[in-house]
C-alpha cells in the first residue's frame, strides 16, 4: 500500500512541475487579475443566473426565455473570445488530455472510460 502512496506522491509532483500544468496556472493566475476578463466573467454569470431565473417564469418557448437565451449566449461568447480567456481554454484542453491519458494508462483494466463520463 506504501508504494501505491509514494506513487501518488511522485505523479502528483511530476503533474505539479509539467509544463502544461505550469501554463494553465499561470494563465488562470493572469486571467483572475485581469479586470476585462474579470468583467466578462461576471457578466456571463449574470446572464446565466437570470436566465435561470427567467426559466422559472416564464414558459421555455416565451419571448423573454429566448432573449434571456440569447443574452446568456453574447456574454458566454465575449468571455470565451477574450484573448486570454481562449489562451486559458486551449491550455485546459491539452491539462484535460493529459489527465485522460492517466486515467486510461492507470484504469483501463477497470473498464472505467471518464471520457464517455464527461461527453
């Protein structure tokens, strides 16, 4: 069982010191500082919640649902084209990559696909 741990332990680290990693945490470190995308950020969640909101209201094909949709969707959009935001997405994507390609090296006999988990 020690060696399961100290195995842990040394993917953990070799994880924490790969350069995909390191990107992705230093772009979600500027990310969070910068105040544009900060911005866009809280406008999303405002448009997600009231379209949440607007879900309780009001009938799915109404007017107001399909505006509060839209909404949600211009602000979801602006957020994901803000320059550093698409940085931090393409960077997500190769860290989630690798994170599957672990999950399948060390569960593949246990017929555990977290790909199809996550479609």
């Amino acid at each position: 069982m020690n060696d399961i741990y100290q195995l842990s332990y040394e993917l953990k680290d070799m994880l924490s010191q790969d350069e995909r990693v390191l990107l992705l945490n230093k772009l979600e470190k500027e990310m969070t500082i910068n105040e544009e995308a900060m911005k866009l950020a809280y406008q999303k969640d405002l448009a997600v919640s009231n379209y949440s909101d607007m879900l309780n209201h009001f009938d799915e094909n109404s007017e107001e649902i399909k505006a509060a949709h839209h909404q949600m969707f211009l602000a979801k959009d602006a957020l994901d084209n803000h320059p550093l935001v698409r940085d931090y997405l393409n960077a997500y994507k190769k860290v989630r990559e690798l994170y599957f390609e672990i999950n399948d090296i060390l569960f593949s006999n246990l017929n555990v696909n977290l790909r199809e988990c996550h479609k």
